[in-house]
C-alpha cells in the first residue's frame, strides 16, 4: 500500500542547530521587558509605550517562553528551514547598522544628525518634555497619551516630576474621554537607566480614575483604583525617565547614530525647517513606514507618523521652559466629588 513520502528525522545536531538559530534569534532581557511595559500600556497595537508599568510581571516569563516555544517549533518542524520571513539567514549579522553617510547632497549624515541630536537633548535637560501620542483609525482620533517631564533629562539624585493623561474612545460613536489620570513625583535612582537597577525609581504616585468611561479600574504597577475615585501610593514603581526609552530625544537619537533611520529630506512642520528622515527595517517603530522630522534649527525632534493605512499613529514633541503656568501641567487634578480610594 502507498503511504505516501516519509517525513525527515531530526537528529541531535538539528535540534542543536535550531536551538543555537532561536538564541541568536530571541530577543535580550531588557527588549522583552520593555515589550511587556508597553503592553501593560496598550489599548491596541501601536508603538511601544515604555512609561507605564506591566499590570502582571510574570507575563514577562508567558512572553519569554511563548518566544522560544514558537521559534523553536518552527525550527524543528519537518522540512522546515532556518530562514527569517524576508529570506534572510538568522542571526545577529543580518541586522547590523544601515549604511549612515550622507543620504542627499547638502544633507547631514545621519551620524552627525544622531551626535547633534545627543547634544541638543542634553543642553535641554532643564526644559519640561511635554509628547503626545495620538491613535488613528479610519480617520478618526481613537486615543491620546499626553505627557509631562521636568527636567526633561533628569540626572542621578535630582528629584523630577512626571504627568500621563490618557484619553479613548470606546466606539466611534462616542466622544473621546480623558479616562486616566497619572502622577510621580520621584527621585532619580542610580545607575544606567537602561539597566534593571534604573528601571525603578521610589516616589510618590497619584492616579485619578475617571469615571463615565466604561472600564472597570485603573491599574499601575501592583495598585488598583476604581473609577470614580484617586490614589495615592508611595513606593518603587516604574521610573518614568528610564521609561521613555526608544521614544526619547535621546533614545531616538542613538538610533539615527545605529544606522536605523536614513535622512532622506527636507521640510517644514509647525512653522518651522526640518530634516526628514525614514526608518529601515532595522528600525524598533513597527509597521513600516514610519517617518521622523527633526528641527533643522534646534536639532531636537518634533514629529514622528508610524504605520499606513487606517491605523496609524503620531507622535509629537515640545520642549516648554519651566514657568509656572507649564509647571502647573504637572500636577494631577482631582476632579471634585471623587473620593480617595488608596
């Protein structure tokens, strides 16, 4: 009887080898750290928002395994190929810089762009950094993120303050609502930010639940408040300044240094000249294309459009010199009737 072709065996040296592709394949500690805060923050597929704080740790570990579980299923199944999606090889050498000279005659070089970026976003540490992230679908304005921080570079020791306002819109057909609340008041900790010991930072928190909006709480870190009410809670929680990561002047700009964005233009956004610049494929912002426009004056960031088609996302940046009514911002409103509920 024909039973048709048989299926390959793996032996030992396969499975070595597919293990040894997902480890040069999986992504570092602090990447799927980093993709667990921004999923904690996250309403729907958008860029990576790194401020606020996973709601469940050990989804860190879901993650992780959930990673290694499908890289290596893929490897081992019968006929199956160690190569990435687009055809290429595996591994840490298909993924190093693009090219960084000059795109366009009369163009910076992305490196210059990236160490003048660096520069600029140091020299403005004492600025309030106020972003906002605005959510696209099908033409309309689904969600924002607004946020506040001063100094705008905070160093080790100094203590800094940090506002997120979140609005959404539940359905097309209802109005867009400030729905979350959320302040820190904090002092820097030691060390590398991007390390684990300057992920977290002891402070004080406040959260504003709204209510009227159709969920059921606000979460931060390990605390719950429920709509309608406020919070205060004093202890180690996520540390805002680490947290802007990728999506900070300076995060941004040793990206622009690596190689991930080309300079491909000129420009003018909000009055102002700018250098435009597009992301490769080696780039964090994902879907592509995901454009970026830089002050040709003051070489800090001011816009930045992520995705096609009927969802996408902008980001925008704005450095405010602390007076006092840009330093009102930063205090969280208690809206009145709410009760303290922490």
């Amino acid at each position: 009887m024909h039973t048709g072709s048989q299926l390959p065996v793996r032996t030992e040296d396969d499975v070595r080898a597919a293990l040894k592709a997902l480890e040069d394949q999986a992504p570092s500690a602090e990447k799927v750290l980093n993709a667990v805060r921004a999923a904690g923050a996250r309403r729907r597929p958008r860029l990576a928002r790194a401020l606020r704080p996973p709601r469940w740790p050990q989804l860190v570990m879901g993650i992780a395994m959930a990673a290694a579980l499908a890289g290596l299923t893929i490897a081992l199944l019968p006929g199956g190929a160690l190569w990435g999606s687009r055809g290429t090889r595996p591994g840490r050498a298909t993924i190093g810089p693009a090219s960084t000279g000059p795109a366009a005659s009369g163009l910076p070089s992305a490196t210059a762009l990236g160490q003048a970026m660096l520069t600029a976003s140091s020299a403005a540490t004492g600025d309030i950094l106020y972003t906002t992230e605005t959510g696209f679908n099908r033409g309309v304005i689904v969600d924002i993120y607004r946020g506040w921080l001063w100094p705008a570079s905070p160093v080790a020791g100094q203590q800094a303050r940090w506002r997120l306002a979140f609005s959404e819109r539940m359905s097309r057909a209802k109005p867009l609502l400030l729905t979350e609340d959320d302040g820190f008041t904090y002092t820097v900790p030691p060390g590398n930010p991007d390390s684990e010991r300057g992920n977290y930072a002891r402070g004080r928190l406040t959260v504003v639940c709204y209510a009227g909006t159709g969920q059921s709480g606000c979460g931060f870190g390990n605390t719950e408040t429920p709509p309608g009410t406020w919070s205060e809670h004093t202890g180690k929680f996520v540390n805002p300044g680490a947290g802007t990561g990728d999506l900070s002047p300076a995060g941004i700009a040793k990206g622009i240094a690596r190689g991930q964005w080309r300079v491909t233009g000129r420009d003018h956004i909000g009055g102002q000249p700018a250098i435009k610049l597009t992301e490769t494929r080696t780039g964090v912002y994902q879907p592509l294309p995901t454009v970026l426009w830089v002050s040709a004056r003051t070489h800090l960031p001011i816009r930045m459009n992520n995705g096609a088609g009927a969802t996408w996302s902008q980001n925008e940046w704005h450095y405010l010199k602390p007076t006092a009514t840009d330093l009102a911002m930063l205090r969280v409103p208690v809206p009145p009737g709410y009760h303290r509920s922490g």
